[in-house]
C-alpha cells in the first residue's frame, strides 16, 4: 500500500474515532500526524476535510430529527431547538474567527495539546463528582440561557487538546442537561460548527491542492466517516450506562505520556 495512502487511512481512523469522545480529535490528529511525519501544508487541510466525513456520520445517524426539523421549520418547538443551536453556536464561531490564526500559528503542537488532554481529564473527574442533578431530560426542553451557556463553553475547545465534544458535554452537565442528552445536543451542535470551521479553513487552503491529492482526501474522509458512525452508536450506548471518568483517566494518561515522550 502507498505510504501516503496508508497515512491517510491511520488519521481517517483517528478522526472518526476521537471526533465525538471526550478526548478531542484535533489534539489526536496533531500528535498521529507528527508521528506519522504527515505534516505539510497539504497534511494540515487533509486533516481538516476528513473532518467532514465524522460530521456527516452525525447527519446520518439523525436523518429523520435533521429531515422533520428541517420540514417542521416555523413550528414553535422546532424553532426553539434551532434558535438554541444557534445561540450555542454563535460564541465559539465569533471567538474561533478572530482567534483562528494565532491559535494555528502558536498552539498547535504536541506539548500544548498534552498539556490541554491532563488538565481537561481532571476537569472531567471534577465535574463528574460536583455535578449530580439533572434538570433537563430532552433535547427540546434546553432553555436559551442554558444553550448561552453550553456555547460559552464551547469556546474552550478552541485551544486545541481541550476536545470540542468534551467541552460541549461538560459544559452541558454543568448546566442541568442529563448525561445521555448532553451529548445529543453535542452532536447537533457539532454539526454548523464543524461545517462552518472546516469550511474556512478549507476556502483559505484548497487552491494548494491538486488531482494527485484526491485519492488521499478520499480515504481519509471515507474511513473517517464510517468509524465516526460506529463510535457514535457505541458511544450512545455507553453513557446511558457510565459516568465519563474512564476517559478523562486516559486523558491524563496519554497527556503525561506525550509529555515525557516530547520534553524528555
């Protein structure tokens, strides 16, 4: 098999896996990518496409909420939950654009996405003892200020290691949702987030491209898709069952593992 194709199924795979656990998929992507030595200019938008791939896994797994909310727009229960998403949406994206560069330029490598995975493990295991009741058992019943809230705590996984689906879920515990619900509502919120922030990226970098870059872009965003899909299905599973503590346990594994590995 072709090295770079080889490459690209490897991060195909760490992007459908990490994307929508608790243990953020860019902080994975920077540290696969450095090991693998697929870092160039075209490695960064590789990355940023197969991002896609996870995010249209969240759009097929809900098709029938994404059909009827897209069918019932103008209904009062189906504008709410849109009106919701978009005030959750709007602090990440106002704070991502005018962060985007310098987080890109400064922040994204190893040590500080280590850094990020430790202390947002310990934050889990924080928010994981404090947090004990739910008021919110359903998707449709999040109120606008809890959709604020959530948003602002979106914005912390702009510092890449945070994980944006940790933060989301976190954030959301934190704020009354049931632990089953906040992570639903992290998948839809995933879904103008990601299209909007991969969207950038990819207008400021596909004119670098060309047709021999294809069938890499291919596999990666195919193999992402599809191992998105499954651990989305597993991971519904799981915490309706578990508590989150098992990974932030191995955020602050793998965080001090890349640390000795980079500063030893």
């Amino acid at each position: 098999m072709d090295s770079a194709i080889f490459k690209a199924a490897i991060l195909g795979i760490v992007e459908g896996v990490t994307e929508f656990l608790p243990i953020s998929s860019t902080g994975h992507l920077i540290l696969a990518g450095d090991l693998l030595g697929f870092n160039s200019d075209t490695a960064k938008t590789f990355e940023v496409f197969i991002q896609l791939g996870a995010i249209l896994a969240v759009v097929w797994m809900y098709r029938e909420k994404v059909s009827s909310t897209i069918k019932d727009i103008g209904k009062e229960k189906t504008n709410r939950f849109i009106l919701n998403l978009l005030i959750a949406f709007l602090p990440a994206a106002f704070f991502g654009f005018i962060t985007h560069s310098f987080i890109k330029r400064h922040l994204f490598n190893p040590v500080t996405v280590a850094v990020a995975l430790i202390v947002g493990g310990v934050a889990i295991l924080v928010i994981e003892r404090v947090v004990k009741k739910s008021v919110v058992m359903d998707m449709d019943e999040v109120s606008f200020k809890q959709a604020l809230g959530i948003g602002l705590a979106q914005t912390l996984s702009l510092f890449p290691g945070v994980s944006r689906a940790g933060a989301t879920i976190m954030g959301a515990m934190c704020f009354g949702l049931e632990r089953k619900v906040a992570t639903e509502f992290s998948f839809f919120l995933a879904i103008p987030i990601m299209f909007a922030a991969t969207s950038y990226d990819l207008l400021k970098t596909f004119h670098s491209l060309t047709v021999n870059d294809l069938p890499i872009f291919a596999v990666g965003f195919i193999i992402s898709f599809f191992s998105a899909l499954f651990v989305i299905k597993a991971f519904l599973g799981f915490v309706t069952k578990h508590t989150f503590c098992s990974f932030a346990v191995y955020r602050i594994i793998f965080g001090a593992g890349v640390l000795f590995y980079y500063l030893k």
